[in-house]
C-alpha cells in the first residue's frame, strides 16, 4: 500500500528496517495486523518480570527522544561545491558542510558498513561550550533557513552549568550522532573519541550502551603537553583520553612500528635475521604450575637431561606454551639454549627467539611520546603564515597514530564528524605520503559562525567549515608542490597527463554542502484530520501543483546528486551519457559498486519504455512526474524493483 513517504526524498529509514528485521526473524512478537506486541517481546527477556519497572541503565531527560531522532530520515540533500572542490577529479576524499546529524543520516545509506575507522573530537562539556541546536526537523524551520545558512552558519547553544540539563543536553546531542555512526561503521570498524575528565565517565556508559561494552577496547591517556587549571584548587589537567570502541568483539588493533629504543634488544642474529630472547619460563603472575597444569613438562636439554621449569627459590613453575607448541618451536628453530646460573649452579636454560622482521608492539594505554597540543597549534600557525586561525587543533601525529592501529592501507575510509581545523584530512595525506596508502577521508564541519574578534574572522574565515576547507587546500598544495620540485618534468606540459594524473591520485577532495531538498513536496505537511489515503491524495496533487511548476528550474547535478544519494549511491560516482536513447536524455550512474540508468525529462518516451521492455536487467530512475499511469505500469511490470520513480 502506497503512503505519504513512498512520495518524499528521503534517506534510509531505520525504524522500518529494524522493525521488519525484527518481524522477519520473531514474527510471533507480532499481532495479525502487524503491530509489535510489546508484551510478547517482554515475555521473551524474561516472563517474570513483565511488570517490573526496576532495572539497570543509564538514563537522561530527552534519551528516548533521541533515540527516536536518529532513527527518522533525512528529508534534506548535499550540493557539490565545485569550486571550493580540489582535484575532485582524482580524489574521493570529501568535505562535507552541515549540521553533522543530518549528514550522518545521508550517508548512512551510501557508506552503511564501509567505514573502517571513526575518529570523533566532540565539543567538551566545559561549562562554556556549545552543544548543537539540532533545529532542522521538518516539523521546524530549518536549521539554514533560521541561522541565515548560507552567510552567518548555524546556530548554536551554550551550556552553562546553571542549567539543569547540563549533562543530558551534551548526552543527548552525543547520543543520537553515535547511533547513527555505529551504522556506518565497518564490522572490523574501530572508533576513537577523544574527551575530557568531565564527561570521560558519562562518555564510558552512553558507548557501552551504543557499541555493547564487550565491544570496549580500552581507554588512552594521551599528555597534552600543557598543565591548565593551575589557577584552581584542585589539581590542573596535562592530559585528555580516547574511547575506544570495535564494531565487533573479534577485533584487534594494528601494532605500532618499533621504536630506536625496542630495535636495540634484536642485537643478535643467525642466519634467520636479527633476534631477541626471554626465557621460556613464564615469569610474573600466574606463573605457577597450578595456574597452567599442562605446561608443566619436562625438555630435554643439550646434555640429554630432563629439565622441568623451577622458579626461584625451588618452586614448581611452568612454561609459556604447551608441549605441542614447544615442540613445533624446537622444529622451526625457535628455542635457544644457554648456559646461565641458577643459585650458583650453572645450568642450561631454554629461551624463545623472536625475530625482528614484521615485528610491530602493541599499543599501550598511555600515549606520552607524541606531540602535543603546542605543537599542534604552532604546526598549523606555520601552515597559515604565523597566523592562529585556530583554538586548540588536534596533533598530527595523534592522528596518525589512530589511523594506523585501526585501518589498512589501501582504500580504507576514516571519518570524523567533528571536522574542525581538519586535522584528520592532514594525517590522511601525512601518512598515505609515508608509506604508499591510498586511505581515504570523509570530514563533516558544521557551518558554525567564526568569533568575529578572532584572527580568523578577519583574516576571511567565517565560519569553522571554511578553516577545515582551507587547511586541507593548504596541505594538498605543499604536497603537490613537494613533488612538483622533486619531478619537474612530471608538471610541465601535457605529455606526461596519465603520469601527471597518478602522481595527483588522492591529493584533493570534494565539497559538499547540506541543502534543503530538490523537491518542494518535503514541505507537505500531511492533515492530520484526514485519512491517511485522503492526505496520499492531496500530497500528489501538491506534487503536482508545485514540481511541475519547476520543470525547468532545477539544477540537473543537484538533482541527480540527491536521488542517487537517497539510493544509496556514494558521493563518488559517476556518470556516463548513453546516447544511443534517441529520445530521451539518459546517463548511466555508477559507483564502485552499484550502477543504474536515469533520466530526468519531463516526459518519457515510448521508445525509452520499449527499450526496457527487452532489457531488464538494466536498473531505471526517472521522475514520478514524466510517467502517466500506463508507462509507470509498464515500466514496473519489465524492472520491477529495479525501477524507482522518483
């Protein structure tokens, strides 16, 4: 049955798809009409306590709220900004301006599960700090429409500590973001948050709730580099953390490259390469042999004596693996043999090699060997002429650091929602100019209005969006500059375009902005005194009336951009002209994995129709508007879902 949504551009509606997932795999939850019968879903928890309304969580004012909120679908669409844009033909990293909640919901279904590492810098709940308005629902003006989007950015709230929802107001606009990422989240994902001593605990709980705590990896000590508060009472603050969070609980971090410092215990070498050694015997906790019966054996050692694993002081000790292990390591060469002395014995002992090449360490906890945040502000001071155009940037080498526990390589996406000096862009092409990468970022900026006292205010930059664009220009153009000098030939001429091409793969990005839909019908507003197949009827007359009106006023890209997005097409595509449909206007759009036909005239021509009729396999979008009763049948019976009118 046809509803009001079936007519509206909207992105992915989440609470539909739980619900028929739901339906799908407990269809006895649900009623002969097809409602979810709550008590059913408590009598399969627990059917003894139906009634019970005592129970452990971790509630706030407004949770339910936003939980509903994230959930909704976006009715609004993103706008290519080709001239803000750089190298965007040999790029697919991508900056996008707009309230991130929104553009979150857009590209959920675009990027759903494709997103290999989030990293997020949410405004910290000092007492001063904004928590976003998220005034852009369609039931209120929107949110560009209220801030004068285009010329002053969003509007934004502080959160003064006299407030009685200071915690919930920061929970809340955190809440419904993370919902919404999770979903973008690849399922060997990883996301770090960085936050400070006043919501780190808060923080903890609400991703426990979000991620499922067994999916916590840990939390990082990171020194800043600065002691602030020293003014107060208290103790003052050299240090931030990073939450950190797998999609899944099968998932390990990268190990980090070895340091001067580790590479000086490989000083050994056999004709394997460069090795250290520890003893085989377990040390430390745990280490007696009734911790681990069955690594307690006897070796044999050089001299062909028994030797079992005794610790100090003569008790029953054991090993670091099981006899099988030991076994295999003595095959492969991996069991060294010394003599050392024992309570003033000598004796031979057994150690276990490891050998320096593809030897990474795992990541520790505390994270006080990066640089910090003076370093950061002077880096990107350096990188505007000396002028500080920003308050408190994140490290680069934090950055990196993050990126290269948690993705590979190749093609692998980072995000970050919270774009503010773009710091994440930079480790990007940082680290991909280090080792050969070709990872790619998304960073998403709202629109906020710069201080209008501030260095950057004056020096052009009036909002955050436009310092997050233009640090990464700026770093795109000393990295092209780098190559340009190193490669001269490679630069001059048009001899060289293919090679030129490749040497600029991944230096640029894409701008995209946060619009209001193409499509006027977003601001029906359905009558709640009527029935729902009497406001299905007038909400096609409003398309009618309103979208025909505009037959030639809408801009084609935007169009195309927009209904392709709410198809689940990337930011990425592209599209080829088919001019073998004499009739019509036809291109094929594709993304790296998908593919469809669409055409965007006013009216469909029978050929068109006879076309598919034959073909279909072929995949169609066209308008709702360019179809009369007999074409869209027909089109539907040859494609059937794999026609959309839009």
């Amino acid at each position: 049955m046809e509803t009001v949504n079936d007519y509206m551009p909207l992105s992915n509606d989440w609470n539909n798809e739980r619900l028929q997932n739901l339906k799908q795999m407990f269809p006895d939850w649900f009623t002969s009409e097809g409602t979810l019968n709550i008590d059913e879903v408590k009598k399969a928890v627990n059917p003894d306590s139906v009634n019970e309304t005592e129970r452990y969580e971790f509630r706030w004012f407004g949770k339910s709220f936003e939980k509903r909120k994230a959930f909704t679908p976006s009715n609004a669409t993103l706008v290519f900004d080709e001239e803000r844009s750089v190298n965007p033909e040999t790029s697919e990293n991508l900056i996008i301006e707009g309230e991130n909640l929104e553009v979150l919901k857009l590209l959920s279904g675009s990027y759903r599960e494709k997103i290999k590492c989030i990293y997020i810098d949410p405004p910290y709940n000092t007492g001063n700090d904004f928590v976003y308005n998220d005034n852009f629902t369609q039931d209120k003006k929107a949110y560009w429409e209220e801030s004068e989007y285009v010329e002053n950015g969003i509007v934004i709230d502080t959160n003064s500590e006299t407030d009685g929802r200071y915690h919930s107001n920061w929970l809340n606009m955190m809440y419904s973001r993370l919902l919404v990422a999770r979903q973008l989240l690849s399922d060997d994902g990883i996301i770090f948050i960085s936050i400070d001593d006043n919501e780190v605990h808060h923080l903890r709980k609400l991703c426990d709730e979000v991620f499922n705590e067994e999916n916590f990896i840990g939390c990082i000590v990171r020194t800043t580099g600065q002691t602030t508060g020293q003014d107060s009472d208290g103790l003052g603050s050299s240090f931030d953390y990073l939450l950190v969070y797998s999609k899944n609980t099968n998932r390990a971090l990268n190990g980090l490259p070895l340091t001067e410092h580790d590479l000086k215990r490989f000083e050994n070498e056999d004709d394997k390469g460069k090795y250290a050694y520890d003893q085989m015997r377990k040390t430390g906790s745990n280490d007696k042999r009734e911790d681990r019966p069955n690594m307690y054996y006897p070796v044999i050692n050089p001299d062909g004596e028994e030797l079992y694993p005794i610790g100090p002081g003569g008790y029953e000790s054991r090993w670091r693996f099981e006899k099988n292990t030991y076994d295999r390591l003595v095959d492969e060469g991996f069991i060294l043999w010394k003599k050392t002395k024992k309570e003033d014995v000598e004796i031979w002992w057994p150690y276990v090699k490891y050998y320096l090449e593809g030897r990474t360490k795992r990541p520790s906890p505390l994270w006080d060997d990066l640089d910090g945040n003076k370093k950061a502000a002077r880096d990107l001071r350096s990188l505007f002429n000396g002028k500080k155009i920003f308050d408190f940037p994140k490290p680069v080498q934090l950055l990196e650091r993050i990126i290269s526990i948690s993705c590979d390589k190749d093609d692998d996406i980072v995000l970050d929602f919270f774009g503010g000096s773009g710091s994440t862009g930079h480790a990007v092409y940082s680290l991909n100019e280090k080792d050969g990468g070709t990872r790619k970022y998304i960073l998403v900026q709202v629109p906020e209005k710069s201080d209008e006292k501030s260095e950057a205010f004056n020096e052009g930059y009036k909002k955050i969006s436009d310092i997050t664009i233009e640090r990464n220009k700026r770093v795109v153009e000393k990295l092209i500059k780098v190559k340009a000098e190193e490669k001269p030939d490679l630069f001059s001429g048009d001899k060289n375009a293919e090679e030129k091409k490749q040497a600029l793969s991944g230096l640029g990005f894409k701008v995209f902005k946060l619009q209001k839909s193409n499509f006027p019908r977003v601001e029906f507003a359905p009558n709640p005194e009527l029935s729902d197949a009497e406001n299905l009827e007038a909400l096609k007359k409003y398309i009618a009336d309103k979208e025909n009106q505009l037959v030639n006023a809408f801009n084609r890209d935007e169009l195309i951009t927009e209904i392709l997005l709410k198809n689940n097409f990337t930011l990425n595509y592209k599209t080829v002209p088919q001019p073998h449909f004499k009739k019509n206007e036809m291109v094929l759009a594709k993304d790296e994995e998908k593919e469809t036909l669409i055409c965007l005239d006013v009216s469909i021509d029978e050929d068109t129709i006879e076309y598919f009729k034959t073909n279909t396999d072929k995949k169609f979008i066209c308008l709702e508007r360019a179809l009369d009763t007999t074409k869209k049948y027909n089109l539907k019976h040859y494609l059937g879902d794999k026609f959309n009118a839009f």
